[in-house]
C-alpha cells in the first residue's frame, strides 16, 4: 500500500474522503496579482509607489515590461496546481502609441486585449481588475475619489467608470465573471479636522462609479486602517464600506492585512456570508501591520479556509491573492503564495466538518477540542503530495525557478 492509499484510510476513519476532497480542490480557482512581478510598478509611467504602499528589497530580475511580465507569469503558473485567474490593476495597460496620449481616465479595452490574448492563450479561469488609484500626479495631496478639489475627484470617477468597462470587456471575453475592486489609499498623515465631508465625496463617487449594473461584473470595495504617511485617517475605512457595500448590494472585499491587528478576517467571513450574496478576499500575511508579505501555511490562514469550506461557499468566496515582496525571487514568492493558499483549503477540506458541527451542537465540547487536536497530526503530506503528482507537477518545484533565475532574470538589466 502507498502512502497515499494508506493516509486514505486514515481519514476514512473520520469519515473524511480524501477523493471527494482533491476533486473539490482541483475546482476552486484563485486570483493571482499581477504585480508581484514588477514591485506594483506597471507600465503606464509611474517609477515609484505612493498611496501609502511600499515594496522592500532589490532583488534582481524585476519585470520591466509586459514581455517579461508576462513569461515570468507563465513560468511561475506552470508551477501552481488547480484553477488559476489573473488580477490586473489599470497601470498594467499596454498603451503602445497611446503612451502619453491617453490618460488613465480613458482607458480602454482595447488597451488591455494583449492580457485577455494572453489569458486565453494559457486557459486561464478568468481576469479580474483595479482601478489603480496611486502612483499618478493626479492624486492631488494624496486624495482621489475623496478629493476637495472638483477636477481631481471627476478625473478618479471616470478612470472607476472607464475600468467598470474594462471588466466588463474581460467578463465578455473570458465567459467568467471579473471582479472589479476599488481601493484608494485617501487619507491624511495627522487627526483630521473633518472626517465626514471626505467620506460624503467618496460615497457621492461611488454612486457615479457604479451608477449602473454591468453584467459579468462583481464590484467590489475594499477598506484598510491605514498606510505609510495616512497613518491618522482613512477615508475608506471598514465600517464606511461594509456599510456602502450593504445598501448598495455589492461586493465587500476583505484583506487580511487590513485590520487591527486584533482582528481576524477567518471571523468576518461567516458573518458576511449571513448577508452577502458574495464576497471577495484579498489574501496576505501581515506582520504587524499591513506588510503584504508572502502568504504562508499559518494559522489564520487555515481558518479562513475552513470558513470557505465549511460554509460550502465555493461559488460566494472569490479567493485572490495580494503581496509584494522585493526580497526574493519573485517567481518563487508567486507559487509559494499560491501553493500554500490551495494547501489551506485542503487542510479544510479534509475536516470531518459534519463530526465537529454535531459536537459543537451537542455542546461536546471537550471532545471537539480533543478531534481538532486528533487532526492535527494526520498525514494531510501525504493527500498533498498526491494532489501535485495528479497536477502533473513536480514536489522539486524550486529547482526550476532557479534554472530560470539563471537562465532568464539574471540577464535582465
């Protein structure tokens, strides 16, 4: 007997099927970001990041351009088993004569049929899309969408209303939904002396951005505490959208790097879920603040995964991914991000969930802890492993990221 028909059994005895649970797996996709590969730079013009964003380290063989953005993509998608979609931000545009011509307020599809080409290409499960609100001039005193001035905050409406279109393009194109995430970064370095009318203005935008429904696409909003030199005041904070995306029935986007540090997006999500229709995660790993580093197989990590599973919420949890990490090979913190994403929800979909529900109902709860414990130490290694080998992929993965480190992003200047 192998080890996997042996951990098979194994589980069995919790009343677990592992086959049920790797052909669930191999069915869920995630969103990959794009800008892993190029430190958020993108190819509109911008040469530094604003926003309250930062990305560490210099490691060598960034992505300039979208050649090598896009085989640097393919390459670590190679190495990432199960669905996969690409998450672009509008300063990935391939603008070609338009560069310097057309603004970020009027862009269009046609600007971004080289990524959809691209998707198509290497059976991608969908493109989903940001407006990217930082890293442009126009972000006057670091405020956009919010902005007191009536000329910045018009030009930020119309890139929202201009990327709501580009989304609606790569639903069309892609025959999958795309979700369109708003995020900015407004907000001020020290205690306001209004908080309100910021928050006014950005609703009255928001109204205009989605003043009307576009099939195939999910509008989003994510919040966050704060960013670098926004540290006092955030005018999209978690209560304005939780609230926003409430009445207005869109989608609430939760990243985990962007709460008190207290907080727990794994705890969010059921209660969303009691009244959203769908919700979006952007999934990171903080450290002590919102650090975006590479998402690892920790704790927190499994219980949002758990509450994806247990909540059968395969279809209402859109699932993307959201780091930048400078200090490594870039390639290699793409599949590993990804790789420990799919190994939660296997973690979770190997919980004899039925079991521990009835426990907890029955108020057993001595024995639930002891089950949890039990867990533990089965040999989820194993079901993995044998997950990669149907995948058609390597456990030696890294060898490959360093042929092409060699190969490939050593040569690039």
């Amino acid at each position: 007997m192998n080890r996997y028909e042996s951990a098979k059994e194994i589980y069995a005895q919790y009343g677990v099927d592992t086959e049920k649970a790797l052909k669930r797996l191999a069915e869920i996709p995630i969103s990959i970001h794009c800008w892993q590969g190029d430190d958020v730079i993108g190819f509109d013009g911008s040469q530094s990041l604003d926003g309250g964003i930062q990305t560490t380290g210099n490691y060598p063989g960034r992505a300039r351009n979208f050649d090598q953005l896009k085989a640097d993509i393919q390459k670590a998608f190679s190495l990432m088993p199960g669905k996969k979609r690409l998450n672009l931000h509008a300063s990935y545009a391939i603008l070609g004569d338009d560069k310097g011509k057309v603004d970020r307020d009027a862009y269009e599809p046609k600007h971004f049929k080289a990524w959809v080409d691209f998707a198509k290409e290497i059976g991608l499960n969908g493109l989903d899309f940001n407006p990217t609100y930082f890293g442009h001039p126009k972000m006057k005193d670091g405020l956009s969408l919010s902005s007191p001035d009536e000329e910045t905050r018009q030009f930020w409406i119309n890139h929202g209303i201009a990327c709501r279109k580009i989304a609606k393009y790569f639903a069309d194109e892609m025959h999958s939904y795309s979700l369109l995430n708003v995020w900015i970064p407004d907000g001020y370095k020290d205690i306001p002396a209004d908080r309100l009318s910021p928050r006014l203005r950005l609703k009255d935008s928001l109204d205009k951005i989605f003043a009307h429904r576009l099939d195939g696409v999910v509008d989003a909003v994510e919040s966050k505490v704060f960013g670098i030199g926004l540290e006092s005041y955030t005018v999209g904070s978690n209560e304005f959208y939780q609230i926003y995306a409430s009445k207005n029935n869109i989608c609430c986007l939760l990243d985990n790097g962007h709460y008190h540090p207290t907080e727990v997006v794994s705890d969010k999500i059921p209660s969303l879920l009691a009244f959203s229709d769908k919700i979006a995660l952007h999934v990171t790993r903080a450290i002590r603040w919102d650090s975006d580093h590479v998402v690892l197989l920790e704790d927190e990590l499994k219980e949002i995964a758990k509450e994806i599973v247990r909540n059968e919420a395969y279809d209402r949890v859109l699932i993307g991914l959201d780091y930048f990490d400078a200090s490594i090979n870039r390639l290699a913190a793409w599949v590993i991000g990804q790789r420990s994403m799919q190994k939660a929800l296997l973690s979770a979909l190997l919980m004899p969930d039925k079991m521990l529900k009835d426990l907890q109902e029955k108020a057993r709860f001595g024995k639930l802890m002891w089950v949890n414990e039990e867990l533990k130490t089965l040999p989820f290694g194993d079901i993995w492993n044998e997950y990669l080998l149907r995948e058609n992929l390597c456990f030696d993965w890294y060898s490959s990221i360093e042929d092409y480190e060699r190969t490939i992003l050593s040569k690039r200047v």
